[in-house]
C-alpha cells in the first residue's frame, strides 16, 4: 500500500481548522497539525489532544514570543511603522515568525504540502503563503477555502457545525457567532459578523485586552519612563511594573500598563492588499505607547532629512511590505537595512503619563545627541545664532516664489 502524503496544517483547535483536519484525513492526507504560541491567551495543550483525538499523527505547539518581539515588534517601533495611518500591523507582524516555524516543522516532518484555514478574501492566505514559498520554493500548499470542493460543500458556519457533530469534533462555537477574532502578544484584532456593516458601534463586551477609556479606566494617572538605545526600547519603569529591561518582559510591561488605562483601541476600515475593503476593530496597547514614545524621541535626537526621508520612503515601505506579505523579499532587507542606520542617533528617555486612553508626553531627555542647543533655540538669548543670518537665508528661498507669483500674474491668475 503506498505511503500516504504528509500534510503540516496551521491548526488553532477552532472550528474551521478543525473541520480542516478532518476533512484532509478524509481526502487521504496524514497530517501534522502546527499551533504558534505568540503570546495568545490559549489553552495549547487542550488543543494539542483535541487535534490528535480528532486523528492528527502529531500537533506541534511552537513558542515564537521573543522571536516575535524582537524581529518584528521592534523594527516596527523603530520605523514608527502604520499602514494607512492608523493600523500599527498587528495581526501582519506575526505572520512571518508563524510561517517560518511552520516550514521548520513541516520539513522535519518530511511535509509535501502546507495547509491553513485563511478565506480568499482576507489578507492572510496571502501573507503566509508568500511566506512558504519564500522558505521553501518547493513546497505546495492545500488552501481548502479556495477549493471549489470544500468551499461548494461547507458554504457556511452551519455546514462546517453540523459537519463537525456527524465527525463527533467536539466545538464551542454556535451557529450566531458576532465576529472573530485573532490574537498574539502584540494585539487583538476582530472582524466580521456584525462588524461587518461599517456604521455599526462594537459592543462594549468585544474588547478583551483594555479597559474601557472612560468607563473603566482608573481615574488616577499613571507615570511612566521608557529609554531608547538606537531606536530600540531597552528599559521601561512605572509603579505598576517596576523596571523592565528585556525585549519581551518589557514589552508585555507596556501592555499591561496600556491596557490597565484603555490605550489603544481603534476601529477602521482599511485597503486589503487583494483589492477589497474591510473593517477591522484593534487593540495593540503595548505597541501604541512605545511607538508614540519613539516618535516624540525622535524630534530630539533625529535629523530633520534623515527623519523626512525616513517618513517618505521607509517607514511606509516597510509597513506596506509587512501589511502585504512581503517580509521575506529583497525590499523589506534593504528597507530594514535603512532603517538601522536612521536610528544610530535615536538614544534617550522619554516620559509619559496615561490616562483614560491617552498617552500624554511629558518631557524627553538625551545624554549623547546635542541636535538640540537650548541658547539657540531660546527666546531670552541669541546664544550663538546669528538673527542676521535669517535674512540672507529668507531672500534665498523667496527667489522661486517670487518667480511663480510674477508667473501667475503674467496669466491673470489670482493668489489674493
């Protein structure tokens, strides 16, 4: 009889990838079912018997949390990295270190195929299978959602229900489920069901991480430091989490105090890379302070054309890259490369206070970058700044505004 092929699926002992397993065991497939422990709130070894109750030859439960914090969270950081504006790459920033454990486990295991339960129509499906095949340019990938087979059979959570009770997989779900939801150490995100219509408020029991701003939030303020070297946060103190000085106990310090103050919640719509537009409700407590302490930082102690540079070109290619799928591409190394050399002169601390959703900048300091002169900058003093000088400097720039104003007025046209 011929060996059957080994299949490694991205498993979350939900209901889809549930159903996933077992539909694959039905088709022939041995499976190895891989979970990705990113700092989730997850009972992984409830998970872990369940896939293998189900009929899985072995479930593997991976920990990615350092990896995740220190080679995606805080390039994020130091490049202030948003996609259109307002969403701070959450869910995007743990695809790669998901999709890479998932090739180490799926080639150890001696796995053809890779298998994942992401929809055509939402961004995932995309990042991780640009992923795969960037690690492994070999490997196939079984995307059920995107077979006509399984999507025709399993046309909704209903299907995939009463599928699961003839397979006797034991689920929690019910057949009205408001949204979903995913997380990891940096955020939770939730979409679909009711959000889906745009116009519609999220209820106030959807919010899992922070504490509603003004409702629940504490009424007394909270201090607290962060300290940067080259960029990167190296230490974080407050009266909630004393001092903090590894990349991730510092990390989850900043979600604990941001999610104890109602830091961080937000609720979009954005541009899939696909083409389509989606709501997306999140929460990335941790992340948003440290951003918003870096950037203040960085008015201290950046150049003003390293920083615009930067803004123009790196911080959105990098955050589009991430948002894409494209973290193993040549671009993503070249932008990462850039933004390193733009943060060599990004040391200091800064100080902020939190407060019912806000995070309020008090002050900042540096020992080692003197971009900033207080005698020049002052008001009291002319220091060593020559006022004169301004003069010559205006002249020079109004050459060409003077050329465009003649110009305009030569065609009639009004500026006035």
């Amino acid at each position: 009889m011929p060996e059957k092929q080994r299949v490694c699926l991205a498993y979350s002992g939900g209901l889809d990838t549930s159903c996933i397993l077992a539909w694959l065991i039905e088709k022939g497939y041995d499976v190895i079912c891989f979970m990705a422990n990113i700092g989730q709130e997850e009972d992984f070894d409830a998970a872990r018997q369940k896939a293998l109750k189900i009929g899985a030859k072995e479930c593997y439960v991976e920990n990615v949390v350092d990896e995740f914090v220190e080679e995606l969270c805080f390039p994020a950081i130091q490049c202030n990295a948003s996609y259109e504006n307002v969403y701070l790459l959450g869910t995007s920033l743990a695809r790669p270190v998901i999709a890479r454990a998932q090739v180490k486990v799926a080639q150890k295991e001696g796995c053809k195929f890779l298998s994942h339960g992401c929809t055509g129509k939402g961004n995932d499906g995309v990042r991780f299978e640009l992923s795969f095949y960037a690690l492994n340019h070999s490997i196939q990938v079984i995307a059920p959602w995107r077979i006509p087979e399984f999507y025709e059979r399993f046309k909704g959570r209903s299907d995939l229900l009463d599928y699961a009770a003839q397979q006797k997989i034991p689920v929690t779900s019910t057949k009205s489920k408001p949204w979903s939801m995913d997380d990891n150490a940096a955020h939770v995100s939730y979409e679909a069901g009711i959000l889906e219509d745009p116009d519609i408020s999220p209820p106030a029991d959807m919010w899992k991480l922070t504490a509603d701003p003004v409702l629940s939030a504490p009424n007394e303020p909270e201090d607290v430091t962060v300290e940067f070297k080259q960029g990167l946060p190296v230490k974080i103190s407050s009266p909630l989490t004393g001092t903090k000085t590894s990349p991730t106990e510092l990390f989850l310090a900043a979600n604990a105090l941001a999610r104890k103050h109602g830091v961080g919640r937000i609720d979009i719509v954005e541009n899939r890379f696909i083409g389509l537009k989606s709501r997306g409700c999140y929460e990335t407590p941790g992340l948003t302070i440290l951003r918003a302490a870096h950037i203040d930082l960085e008015g201290l102690t950046l150049d003003r054309e390293v920083r615009a540079l930067r803004d123009q070109f790196v911080t959105i290619g990098w955050s589009r890259a991430l948002y894409n799928g494209l973290y193993f591409s040549p671009e993503r190394e070249f932008l990462e490369a850039s933004i390193k050399e733009s943060q060599k002169t990004v040391n200091g601390q800064v100080r902020f206070r939190l407060y019912k959703g806000n995070c309020i900048i008090l002050g900042r300091s540096s020992q080692t970058e003197k971009l900033y002169d207080p005698s020049e900058s002052s008001m009291d003093e002319i220091g060593s700044f020559e006022p004169i000088e301004t003069g010559g400097f205006i002249k020079v720039q109004a050459i060409r505004l003077k050329k465009y104003g003649q110009m305009k007025a030569e065609k009639g046209e009004r500026l006035l």
